[in-house]
C-alpha cells in the first residue's frame, strides 16, 4: 500500500463518519440511542468506549494546545463516561474550536493511526488480505466496530480468494448491522458504498472515487498542495480550513462553513491589517492569521 492508498483509505472512513474527505476533526456528535453516547473528532471516537477520554488526555497533556488548559478540568468526567457531557453545550463548544488546533489534529491523526489504522492493517494481512479495497473493509470495520468479531465468522481467505471473501465480508457485515440497535442499521451504506466498488473491480481503489455521494481526488490528499483560496461561495465553501480560519477570528463556535459573517469578518481583519486586493482569505490573510 502506497501513501496515496493509504490517505484514499482513511479519506474513505473520514467520509463516512463527518461527510469530509480530510475529516471533521471538531464534529461533535451525539445520537439518540447510540451506546457510545457522545463522539468527536476525524474519526468520531466515543465517550463511552473510553477512547475519548485517552484521546482528549493526550492532547491536554501535548505542548503549545490552544484549548488544552480549558479541557483539562474535564478529563475526570471524560475518564468517568459522565453521560451528562451529551449535553453540556460548553464542552461541545471547546471541542469544536480544539479541531481547529494544528495540535489537536496532529494529536487525533496519531491516535487513529495507532489504535485503529495499524491494527487493522495488521489484521487484515494476517488474513491472508493484500488487497487496498480489502485492507480499507478492515479499516472502516475497526473504526465502527465489530471486525474482529465477524471475520471469526468466516471462511479462510486460502479457501475462497480475496475477492470471494471480501464478498462474503461485505454481505455479512450488512446483515449485522440491520440487525444492531439503532442507529447502527442506518449505517448499512458503507457496505453498499464498497459493494460498488467492488462491482467496478477497482482493488487498488485508483482515484478519482466517489463514495456516499463524496468525490475524492488525488488533488485532496495531498498533503504538499497549496491551500485553497476561501472566498464567498454559492454554495457556501466548507471545511477544516475554513473552521481555522474563524478560530482565528475569534469565532467561539466555528462550523468550518464560510458565509457572509465570516466573510465580514475576514474583510474587517484585512482592514485592521492593511491588507488590500486579496479576495477572501488568500496567502496574505492566511500569513496574518498564523495558518
């Protein structure tokens, strides 16, 4: 697996759980009727799995965060699984803003590497699995759950070849997850997004690639391509860029979209700096804003 398979697999995941390609690393959410109660960040890591808590502890004991001091007076309800953080808005409005922090993107990306990406990536070539579209079924099984248990369940992959049991994977982790408590069944389209590409007989997973809706180029994940220039959009642009810009605002709530308000603020702040004929916020703006 090359880094480009690599980044196509995690953006994959990244969709499916936040809607973004490079992920949601200040989503915040909570279902009802969901076990794992509240979740945040790239990958939605859960309250109740306990993996919130490391998570957030790594990140509050990490050096030059933006909002580790203001989380870390959390951590023993976040060690506790206190349920009442589902609703208590202040720590959802201090997790949204940590996403925007380079430290605490920094810090979730080596979190899921190590206890999510890595496993199963091991896991699967212990298979028997070489395959990138393989390697990524494990990968979105381990960030949702319930990996370990289903491949226990099936053939060796010696006995019906990669492609077979892939397959076989596929159909299988569907009906476990219709027959899950809610809101597990909804999520039957992951299964049906790999389906498809499996259908196309697209292994290597080569881009571009569109799934649930998202497409996915190579221009997007790599890591070396110049920002994007962030101006007024119809439909409004959005984004983790955008979220960091209106961190840098002072935005207390950044939603990661770019609208008028933030275009107003932007346009106030290159006012405030003497910067002129930059359209929305370009490298002059960025430079300013310490991005």
């Amino acid at each position: 697996m090359n880094v480009l398979q690599r980044a196509t697999i995690q953006a994959i995941v990244n969709v499916f759980e936040t809607g973004r390609v490079t992920g949601n690393y200040g989503a915040v959410t909570v279902i009802p009727g969901d076990l794992g109660h509240l979740s945040y960040g790239r990958s939605q890591v859960s309250l109740g799995s306990g993996n919130l808590n490391l998570m957030l502890a790594q990140y509050c004991t990490s050096e030059n965060t933006m909002f580790g001091s203001a989380l870390a007076p959390y951590l023993p309800r976040f060690a506790a699984k206190d349920t009442t953080l589902d609703t208590d808005q202040t720590v959802h409005d201090l997790l949204k803003s940590a996403g925007a922090d380079p430290v605490m993107r920094a810090v979730q990306d080596s979190y899921f590497d190590a206890h999510y990406f890595t496993p199963a990536i091991q896991s699967a070539q212990s298979l028997g699995l070489s395959t990138v579209l393989a390697q990524g079924l494990a990968y979105d099984g381990c960030i949702q759950g319930g990996w370990f248990s289903l491949i226990q369940k099936l053939p060796k992959v010696a006995e019906v070849g990669e492609a077979g049991w892939a397959q076989q994977y596929i159909e299988a982790r569907r009906t476990w997850l219709l027959a899950c408590k809610p809101p597990l069944p909804t999520t039957v389209y992951r299964m049906d997004s790999f389906q498809t590409v499996v259908d196309s007989g697209n292994w290597d997973m080569n881009l571009p690639l569109t799934i649930h809706g998202v497409t996915i180029t190579a221009e997007m994940l790599d890591p070396n391509a110049p920002p994007r220039q962030l101006t007024l959009t119809t439909p409004f642009t959005a984004g983790d860029d955008v979220a960091a810009v209106q961190t840098r605002l002072g935005i207390s709530n950044p939603d990661g979209v770019y609208g008028p308000h933030t275009d107003g603020l932007v346009k106030q702040f290159q006012a405030q700096n003497g910067i002129t004929g930059e359209n929305g916020v370009g490298p002059v703006t960025r430079q300013k804003l310490g991005l």
